[in-house]
C-alpha cells in the first residue's frame, strides 16, 4: 500500500515520463512531496500556462506527451489555453490538476473551480478521479488516449483526499478501452482505387498536413512524389515533412502561401491530401476551393473527412499504413508539363520582399539570416502572427519537428515556452523562438526556466513596436483604423489618452534590459550588416539569450488571400 | 441544403461527465437538442442516449462522427424522424 500520490508518481514512471512541467499549490502538495524520489525531472515554470506550452512544445519536438501538473482553481484554469492550443493541433498532452477533497467539490471551496467541466469542450478527454485506486488506470487510460487515434491532450483531475489515501492498485500492463478503437485502416478497394487515380492523374498535387508529421510519414511522402513525380504542398502544421530544398517542393499553401501552392492546387485534377483538415485559413473561399480535383483526404480522424470539403475518396487509416501498402500499386510516372507550369508560377511569382526604407531590417530577412546562421538545422519555434507567417515562409523548412507553431489556435505567448520545452526535449538542437514584440510579452517570464536550466535556446525578438497582424488587416481591411495594435509611443489612438508629447522613450520594454533582468544574454540588432553576425555569435555561444531585432514597423505578409476570396484573387503587395 | 429532424441513439459507458460531454459537443456548436432522454440498459455500466437536433444532413453527419470519435462513446446510430 502507498499514498494515492505516490501512486501517481510511479504511474508517471511506467508510462516513460522523462520530464515533467509544472507549478505546485495547495491541491498537488501530496504528489509534490513525492516528486524528490521519482525517476523523472520536474522543470518549474513561471506560469501555468507557460508550464503547460512547455510539455506542448516537448510533445511536439519528439511525438511523446509532454506531461504538466498543476494545482486546483486558477492552476487549473491558467492551462485552458494551452490545453485548447494542444487540442486544435492534435499535440498529445497529459494534463494533472489537483481538486480539492471529494467532500467539498460543489462547496465553492478555496481554489475550487470545475476543471472538468472547463477543460471538457478544449481537450480530447478528461478524468475526475473518485478514488484512489483509480489513480495508476487513469494515467495508463490518458496516455492510451492521448497517443491513439489523433492525438490530443487529456486532463486528469484528481482530489485531494484521493492524493493522500492509500492503495494497492497497480499499473495495468496492457490498457483497452471498451468503447474507444480508434485504429481504422485502408480497404483494398480504396487502395486500388487511390492507385489508379495518381496513375492516371495528369496534374496531381500532395498536400501534406500536421497528421503527415504526427504518423511519421515524412520519407513516405517524398519516397511518393518522386516515384509518381508529384509536386508538394504543405500546411503550417505540415512545415517540415517535405524539403523545401526539393525542385518538387511548392512550399507553404493557404492564406499567406507561395502562388505556386495555392495556384495549382487551383487547376490540379488530383490532390492527395494527407493528414490535413482543410482549415478556413488553408481552403479560403471554400465554394471555389479545388473545384477541377478529384480529391483524395486521408486522415485518422473521421470527423475531419468531408467536414470542411467533400472528399471524392476519403480514407480513414493511418497515413504512414496508407502510403507503404499503397506504393506498390504506384507506377512510376513524370508530369512534364505540369511542372514546368508550376515552375512558370514560381518564376512568376516568387516569394519576396523590398526594404521600404534604406538601413532598416525587413523582418523577412531575420528569418533568412536564422536559416543561414543555423545551416537551416534549427528547431524553429514561433509565436503568433506576421513573424509566425514569415518564419513558416522564409525558413527552407527540410526535416519533421523542426517547426514548432501554433496553428489552429493561433495562442499568442506560445514561442517562448514551447521552445523551452523543445530545448528539453532535444538538448542536442539548436533551437530558435522566432516571436513579436507583443508574443514575447505575454511569456516573457519563462525565459527563467531556460536560464537557470542552461538551455542554449535563442528567443529572437523581432520588435516593430506594434501587434503586427492585427495592424496589417486593419490597414488592409479598416482604413488605416490602428486601435489597440500600436505598442510604440508613437500612432496611438486618442482612446488610448497616451500623451505621447510627455514619453521620453520610443517604446517599451527594453528587451536588452529584460533579458538580462532574467538571467540571459541579451543583444540589440538595428544595422542590417550586424543582423546574421549577432544570431551566428548568439547562436555559437549556447547559452540562453535573447536577440531583439528592430525591424520596419510598416512590413507586411504577402502574398495573401483576403478573408473570403479565392486563391485567383492572390495579392502581393 | 434541408434542415430536417434527425434521431441519434447512443449507447455510452454509465460515467460522470459523458451526458455533459456529448451535450456540450452538440450545444457547443450551436445546435439545439429537441428532445433528450438518457436511460439505463440491461447491462448497467451502459446506458441509451436518445437525441433528436434539427440540422442539415452534412451538420448531422459531422455530428456522427463526433460522436463517434469520443472516448465514452460505444455506439452511435442515426436516422432521419
């Protein structure tokens, strides 16, 4: 017999757990006390929420959950976004928060607040313990979910009387749930009729998604298009399952993707899509979307197949499974015309940007100099909006798990964290956070965990002194309206009763000043000579430091496809 | 397309939060439930969820699926009333 805590901790053992994130608080001090004695690491972040991104960014850097615990209440709650952010994105994730006493749920005790019933509708499954003996089946239950079917994070939230009773359940060897089998693989008439399609297919496209990377299907698609001769697109999520350095590669496809993407996704007849779900910021208009495709959507979810587009084929099955039994029915074929169509569109339009004004950095060129200074080996984590855009854009991305992005929910604050919990996930990689001023503010405080663990991450600060995005569509879209989205002393809205004539500064915070406030290096870059210099120098020191690039405020992301439009109504600048 | 009343009958595992859980699924995405009833069957870890929702075929097939894909869940049929 052992506490329900102690339970808990050897459970965490069994299912592998190497690294576990967090914040203590009155309804973890059971399990707390336990953790001096686990196998595992426990890293303290600053934030529950940075704690919870940290085991997303882990999860994302390696395929395995990344495990966070938290108290009840606002521990509870200061997770929300990280679990959404996880859920969306289909990250495996393992969520504990403490409760307190079964006796008093519903009480409005200290801290309490209904985890459960908050958490339910942004994650994939949760657990409200009852006792515990419960405790070593539900961690083996959660990891079984978390893992199996499309991924996704799972909340565990356990009381605090069941923490401190005592039991001898054990770890189950095997888990199999009775209602929830969500293995499901390809018929052999779907096969042969997927085979004949790419052999016949005059113009065909793949389009590869987050799923791709998720089934370790990366060499599988590639080992497809050459055989077949097929150019490939990705989504955000899918960054890094095809390399960009590949005459075949078409880059990024969707609202901000290269022309050559988006364009013949428009006027192909076949387009095999892979793990993807077809989300607004990818099909744009959707009634004008792929209308001359056969198309073919290959997913482990079935509710992602025909929800957004209909599916002409719609395979439910793993896409590794897919691609290795299906290879064999592949002819081997070329599509010169087609490519050298698609190559027209690149030359036409290529991905590219002018320096608006002499002597300031284009934020296009820090992700640029980030490639060359890191031989475009380094895990690239973002944060959310224009850089996040030009990171997925300007970055040859060559491997899977090097781009590390929030996709579906765009989570501002991501960057920081989730490259801390790649940094621990992979100790050997050069990892780059790649955030806006505005992103860096939300998570700053984590740039301690990096510090005091030694992590060689380099958060790269590209400041324009504004929110980016928003003040690209409000320039775009309202009339040059900047409410709320100018960081800067300078462009504020009357509403805001700044009285910009008494600011004695050009903006705040100082990220020199900050970074080193948190024990980091910290460097300023504003001559475009000194920008690839400084990242290389920041990036051969290994250590945890924080480049602030300041960049041309009035930068924009093209090309793009205005809200509502259609992929023929591209605009480039 | 056609909104029409659509009969869904779930057989789910007999556990706290699943009744919340598939509701909230359904409420969540804006559909209203006309008529709900929960019941036991035979076999007491299962119970019977009758829902009928107003919705498209393409909405109520989404729904299905959704269903379907929760981790309570063991049976979900579907027809049109």
């Amino acid at each position: 017999m052992r506490t329900g805590a102690r339970a808990l901790v050897e459970s965490l053992e069994k299912a592998g757990v190497e690294v576990l994130f967090g914040y203590p608080g009155g309804a973890v001090l059971d399990i707390f006390n336990c953790l001096p004695e686990a196998k595992f690491n426990f890293v303290l972040g600053r934030h529950e929420q940075g704690s919870a991104h940290m085991a997303d960014g882990y999860a994302r850097a390696t395929g395995k959950p990344g495990v966070c615990i938290v108290t009840s209440g606002p521990g509870a709650t200061n997770t929300i976004t990280g679990l959404a952010t996880a859920n969306i994105d289909g990250i495996p994730m393992i969520v504990i928060t403490g409760q307190v006493a079964l006796s008093l749920i519903g009480t409005d005790a200290f801290q309490e607040a209904d985890t459960t019933g908050i958490a339910r509708g942004v994650s994939k499954h949760c657990f409200l313990v009852q006792s515990a003996d419960e405790i070593p089946q539900t961690i083996a239950e959660a990891f079984y979910i978390a893992t199996h079917g499309k991924p996704g994070p799972v909340v565990i939230d356990i009381p605090k009387n069941c923490q401190q009773a005592l039991t001898a359940a054990k770890y189950p060897e095997r888990v199999s749930l009775r209602a929830y089998h969500p293995e499901s693989t390809a018929t052999v008439r779907q096969l042969n009729r997927l085979a004949k399609l790419i052999n016949a297919a005059e113009r065909p496209v793949l389009y590869a998604g987050g799923g791709v990377i998720a089934s370790g299907a990366a060499s599988d698609v590639a080992a497809l298009a050459h055989r077949a001769e097929i150019p490939v697109t990705t989504t955000l999520m899918g960054l890094g399952s095809f390399d960009e350095h590949d005459p075949l590669a078409l880059g990024l496809s969707g609202m901000h993707g290269s022309a050559a993407a988006n364009w013949a996704l428009h006027e192909a007849d076949l387009i095999l899509a892979l793990g993807v779900r077809f989300s607004d910021r990818v099909t744009a208009k959707i009634s004008e979307y792929a209308q001359r495709a056969t198309l073919v959507h290959v997913d482990c979810d079935p509710a992602s197949i025909n929800k957004n587009v209909r599916a002409d084929l719609g395979i439910v099955a793993d896409v590794k499974d897919v691609l290795t039994t299906v290879s064999s029915r592949v002819k081997t074929a070329t599509h010169p015309a087609w490519l050298k169509r698609i190559a027209d569109w690149k030359r036409l339009k290529p991905l590219g940007y002018r320096p608006l004004h002499d002597g300031v950095i284009m934020p296009q060129a820090v992700v640029e100099a980030i490639d060359r200074a890191s031989k475009g080996r380094a895990i690239v984590v973002t944060d959310v909006g224009q850089t996040q855009m030009w990171a997925a854009q300007y970055f040859r991305h060559n491997r899977p798990r090097h781009f590390l992005s929030s996709g579906g929910m765009g989570t501002m604050g991501f960057g920081i964290p989730a490259a801390i919990g790649a940094a621990f996930a992979q100790p050997d990689e050069t990892v780059v956070a790649i955030c806006g001023d505005g992103g860096a503010q939300m998570t700053f405080e984590e740039v301690v965990v990096a510090v005091e663990h030694r992590l060689p991450v380099v958060f790269v600060v590209v400041n324009n002194g504004c929110l980016g995005m928003v003040r690209q569509w409000q320039e775009l879209f309202y009339a040059k309206r900047y409410a709320g989205s100018i960081l800067g002393s300078k462009g504020r809205m009357t509403i805001e009763r700044i009285d910009e004539s008494a600011l004695d500064y050009d903006y705040l915070p100082d990220f020199v000043k900050l970074a080193e406030a948190h024990g980091a290096k910290g460097y300023r870059v504003i001559d475009p000579a000194k920008l690839e210099p400084t990242i290389k120098k920041a990036l051969a020191a290994r250590k945890t430091a924080v480049v602030e690039v300041i960049v041309e405020p009035r930068a924009n992301v093209y090309p793009m496809i205005p809200g509502g439009k259609s992929v023929t109504e591209m605009v480039f600048d | 397309m056609n909104e029409e009343v659509y009969r869904f009958n779930c057989y789910v595992e007999n556990k706290p939060g699943v009744l919340a859980r598939i509701v909230g699924l359904i409420s969540g995405r804006g559909y209203n439930i006309q008529t709900l009833n929960v019941g036991p069957t035979e076999d007491g870890t299962v119970s019977r969820m009758k829902i009928d929702i107003l919705g498209t075929a393409r909405v109520i097939a989404q729904i299905t699926s959704q269903l379907q894909n929760q981790v309570n869940v063991i049976e979900v049929t579907c027809r049109k009333l």
